[in-house]
C-alpha cells in the first residue's frame, strides 16, 4: 500500500520547486550569452527538441496509456509541410508550421479512428502499420515529396516583424531559443492537462476502460483528443527539425525508428509524469550522441581495455555506430526489469525510502 | 411510473442462453434485489442493462426512454450507474481522483469535483484513505471505493453487482446500512445483486430470482423464502 507522498504531489508545487524551476529557466535563457560553441548549443537544442517529442507522445502514451508507436507520421507531416511549403510556394515556415499542424490533426483524427476501435497490442500494431503507410506514401509521391531524394533548402528566410529582422537564422543561437520555447511549451501544456478535466479521463482511460466508460466518459472523444494534442505537438517538432537541418527524406523523419525512439524518451525517463520525457532526453540524447561519434568504442580503445587490432576492438570500430537500435533495445530491458517506472520513479523510490517512507 | 421496465431481454453467448426472455418492472425508490445461483446471468443482465452490451432481444427502458443501442457513458449520464462484481479501481490513482472521476460526469470544475467526491468518501467513511492509491486498499475498501465512485455520478439508479463479496461481516454491515441510509433519503433506486440471503432479504422490498438465464420467480422476500420451486433449485442447490 502506498501513502501518499506530498513531496511529488500531482497538485500544486511547493515553494523551493518553483524557485528551483524559476532559476534554472532563467539560466537556460542566459546561457547562449555564456556559451558560444556551436556543438554545445546544438547539443542542448537536441534536448529540446528530444523533450518536446517524448511530452507529445507522454500525453497519448503515457496518460492516456494508448501507445502509439507510429508518432514518426506526424514528426514526418510537420516536416514535410513545411518544408514543401518554403521550398515550393517560398511560404516561411512560421506558417507552413501552421498547416502542417492541421494536416497532422487530420492525419490523427483518421488515424484514431481505425486504430481506437482496438486495445492493447492490436492497437499498437495498427499504430505502426498506419504510420508505415504514410511512409511509403511519401516514399512513392515523388512529384511532391521527391521520394527518396528528398527535399533540401539552403536558406531559411529571415523571421521579420513588420520591417525590424528578428533574426536571419545565421547562428545555432535562435534555434536553441525557439526550441527552449517550445520544450517550455509543451511541459507547460503537460502540467494544465494534468491539472485539468483532461488529465483526470486520460488517465482514468489508461487505468481501465471499461471502467472509465462506465463513468460517463466518452471513450472515442477523450481518446482522440489526446491523440491530437499530442499529434499537434510532434508535428510542431518535425517542422522545427526540418528547418533546423534543412533536409529531410523518409528515412529521417518518418521511420519507425524513429516512432520507437519518440516512445523510449517517456519510457526511461518515466511515462505519466511531467518530468519523464525531460529525463529520458537527458539519458538518451547524449547516449545517441556517444554512439554517433564512437567515443564509446573509442574510449574503450584509447583505455586499453580492448585493444584496436582485437576481433572486438574492430567490431566496435566498425559497428557500435550503427548499433543504437541494439543499444536502446538494450537499454529499455534494463529499465523495464529494473526501474518500471522508469529513471525519474525509480529515483522517487530512493527519496522516499531514504527518508524513511514506504516504497 | 416505472423508473426501469426490462421487457423480454434475452442474451446469447454463441449457443448459451445467459438472459433469456427476463422481464420484470421497477418503481422509484425500491430496493430490487437479484439472486440466483452461480452463472444465473446476473451480471449479463446488469450488462444489458447498462449498454457494456446490447440484449439480443427484447428492451430495456429507463425513466420512460429505450435504452437498447446506448453506450454506457451515455447510459451513466442518463442517471443510472453499476458497480463492478470484479471491482476495476483506476489503480495509480487515489481514492480521492477515482470519485473525483466519477463527479466530473457532472461537472468540469476540478474544485466542485473534489468536494462532491470528498462528500461521498465520507458516506462510505473513507476519509483517512483519501490519498491513498487505489492499487493498494484492500478488497473490502475497493468494494466501497466502487460505491462513493458511483455515487459521484449522481445516479438515479444505481446498480450494485455484489458489493459485500468477500467482506466480513462488519463490512457487510456497514454496507447494509449505507444501502438503506441510500434508500431513507428517496432520491436514489437501487438494483442489488448479492449472494447472502440476508442481507437481501432485510434489504429488499422486491426480489427477483434468476435460474439459467430465466426469471424463476419474483415478489417479496417472504413470497420469496416460502417458495416451493426457489427452495429446490437455487436455496436447495446451495444448502
Ligand atoms: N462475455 C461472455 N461470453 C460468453 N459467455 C459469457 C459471457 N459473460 C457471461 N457468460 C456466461 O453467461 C452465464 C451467466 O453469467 P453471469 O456472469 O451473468 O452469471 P452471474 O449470475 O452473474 O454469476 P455469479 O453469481 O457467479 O456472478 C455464465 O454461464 C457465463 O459463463
Ligand atoms: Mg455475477
């Protein structure tokens, strides 16, 4: 049996995390004027960005308990959209995000009704499926998407306000910003909907269906408006990456890796909580890294622990980049076998037992 | 008026029979009880009623509307509200949100949710385990869980699908007492499904016994107790 622990409250903060929360928002706000290094601040706008993905998917995943392993279509729809729309009509993405947006909740509302007359993991199947199909959709219209290809821009137009230039997107430096802007964003928009009607039905939803029906809650409503909140803000994010990196195809932002990675930023850091996602992005964002640029198999190396000319040495030169899906799946049994409610619960745990509480 | 007519309702499992040709009537205010043994179709027919399925055949009308084809969120705010024989609590939530659901059924403010959610906790006397996870009471606390939850709802009539199973006798009591607390008060009608001839025969004004998926008998409890063809197949069955 579990008391209840007022410490992590699901209302209201007390005041050291307030301050606490104030400083460091505050310290992220000044840290471009502190940092300079390009590689820092992209670092830290992956974190961004991983945090605003992993929140999307948290309030359909994690509140609602519906999980979706298909988020890569509306990350893909963000993306494309937008940069379609610059890259053909010279629309700038400030509004093309807006109509990938909509185009992302109409892809959701069809996507919700095939995939949440099912439970369980039928509908994580279907959610796979139907994300798939979009994939393959882009894949193959060409005259729009150039397939394969895909679609690069060189120049992002300069964001104005009536005449004055705001910024001309030249430095890492408005990037990080927007995307700080908009990981604050969704956390904030995490917090109301789990301080609201919304959060009580979404998690009364993942709890028990039947039950929850019962209750007088539409199940096909509810369900679907987590699913387009949360389709709203992982097309947000597509479209802020595909500015970010100028050039996107299928493979990028629409695989099913990538909806398998959307779904393992809230599961390691902790589903249903607001401060999962911002874990899991702590954990995985420099882990991707590290296995991106080899400094694992290199500082293996380098400590002579494994020697280079060694049948494993090579293998680790050679492979442990392209082995981040093993990594991760690897990753995700540890956490599931030894932290079940992931990095952020199972530090919550410690607290409490520590103090002296029941765990 | 009638506040629920049950006409002709029958329900097919494949072959089985679990409700078949069941009609019986309801007037505001009653306590109805539901006996019958094990596998009777019970529970099926709280089922129909509610809209978790639609009866096969016949239909069910509450407070003079057909409520064949309805799905049970419109069923619950319509007014009439079950609990669940194998309880289902929102488990990673507290006592407090699983009533809280149920009140925002009536409303979208949090605050006026947590006070009518707070009201019914204290009906059922569980305010020393408002925060505490659903997951984690006991059998005899989730049982009483499902009852402020349903309340919460504000139901006219209200369903309860054995309540008292696996309490002990003071929780039986105690349950007992809230049914006719429920019923002194006029606003509520209850339906009880409930195992133990007692207490359904010191609560119910009406009993009505099912026997393989049929209606056997209906009247008072003492009608009831005396009949020759209820002794044989569902009291002599058991004793
Ligand atoms: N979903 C279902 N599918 C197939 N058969 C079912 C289903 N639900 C119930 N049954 C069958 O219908 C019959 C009636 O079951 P029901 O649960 O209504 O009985 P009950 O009177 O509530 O029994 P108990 O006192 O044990 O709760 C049983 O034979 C049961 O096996
Ligand atoms: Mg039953």
């Amino acid at each position: 049996m579990k008391p209840f622990n007022p410490l992590f409250s699901q209302r209201g903060a007390s005041a050291v995390q307030v301050t606490v929360g104030i400083v460091v928002i505050a310290a992220l706000f000044a840290f471009p004027q502190f940092v300079k290094s390009p590689y820092v601040l992209h670092m830290m706008i992956l974190f961004f960005l991983s945090t605003l993905m992993g929140q999307s998917w948290n309030i359909i995943g994690g509140y609602t308990g519906q999980y979706s392993v298909g988020h890569a279509a509306y990350f893909g729809t963000g993306a494309y959209t937008t940069l379609i729309l610059l890259s053909t009509k010279e629309i700038a993405p400030w509004y093309g995000m807006w109509l990938g947006i909509a185009a992302s909740i109409i892809l959701a509302l069809i996507i919700g009704s095939i995939c949440f007359r099912l439970r369980g993991p039928y509908f994580v199947l279907a959610s796979i499926a139907v994300a798939e199909i979009v994939r393959l959709t882009a894949l193959n219209l060409t005259s729009i998407t150039k397939g394969a290809e895909g679609i690069l821009v060189i120049d992002i137009p300069a964001f104005k306000i009536g005449e004055t230039v705001i910024t001309d997107f030249s430095s890492k430096v408005p990037y990080y910003y927007i995307a700080l802007v908009l990981a604050l964003v969704i956390i904030g928009v995490t917090w109301l909907v789990q301080h609201s009607k919304l959060g009580y039905y979404f998690q009364a939803i993942r709890e028990d269906q039947d039950a929850a029906h019962s209750l007088g809650i539409n199940l096909t409503i509810w369900k679907n408006s987590a699913l387009v909140i949360s389709a709203a803000f992982t097309s947000l994010a597509g479209s802020f990456y595909a500015i970010f990196v100028k050039f996107i195809d299928p493979s990028t932002v629409l695989p099913l890796d990538l909806s398998v990675q959307i779904v393992l930023i809230s599961i390691i850091g902790g589903i249903g909580t607001i401060f999962g996602p911002v874990v899991g992005s702590l954990v995985l964002v420099p882990l991707s890294e590290a296995l991106r640029s080899n400094v694992i198999a290199e500082g293996l190396i380098n400590s002579g622990l494994v020697s280079e000319t060694s049948g494993i040495g090579i293998f680790l030169k050679e492979h442990l980049a392209h082995a981040h899906v093993l990594i991760y799946g690897i990753l995700v049994v540890v956490v599931i076998l030894f932290m079940p409610e992931g990095v952020l619960g199972y530090f919550r745990k410690m607290t409490a037992k520590r103090k002296g509480g029941k765990a | 008026m009638a506040i629920l007519e049950i006409k002709h309702v029958s329900k097919f499992f494949g072959g089985l029979a679990a409700n078949s040709d069941v009609s019986f009537e309801m007037s505001e205010g009653m306590i109805m009880g539901l006996i019958g043994p094990n596998g009777a179709g019970k529970t099926t027919l709280f089922n129909c009623i509610t809209g978790y399925y639609p009866p096969s055949k016949g239909e069910v009308i509450f407070d003079g509307k057909k409520m064949n084809g309805l799905q049970p969120d419109t069923v619950c705010k319509l007014g009439m509200a079950r609990t669940w024989q194998k309880v289902r609590p929102l488990a990673k939530m507290t006592l407090l949100d699983n009533v809280m659901v149920g009140a925002l059924c009536r409303t979208n403010s949090l605050r006026i949710a947590r006070e009518m959610a707070i009201e019914q906790i204290k009906v059922v006397r569980m305010e020393h385990k408002i925060n505490f996870l659903a997951g984690g009471l006991p059998i005899g606390e989730r049982k009483k869980l499902e009852v402020a939850r349903v309340l919460a709802t504000q139901p006219k009539l209200l369903l309860l699908d054995e309540v008292m199973g696996g309490l002990n006798p003071a929780e039986s009591d105690e349950l007992i007492q809230l049914i006719l607390d429920i019923k002194s008060q006029g606003k509520i009608t209850q339906m009880v499904i409930e195992h133990d001839m007692k207490a359904i025969m010191r609560i119910s004004d009406r009993v009505v016994v099912l026997n393989s998926g049929e209606k056997l008998a209906e009247g008072s409890p003492q009608e009831i107790v005396n009949n020759p063809e209820v002794i044989t197949a569902y009291l002599g069955s058991e004793h």
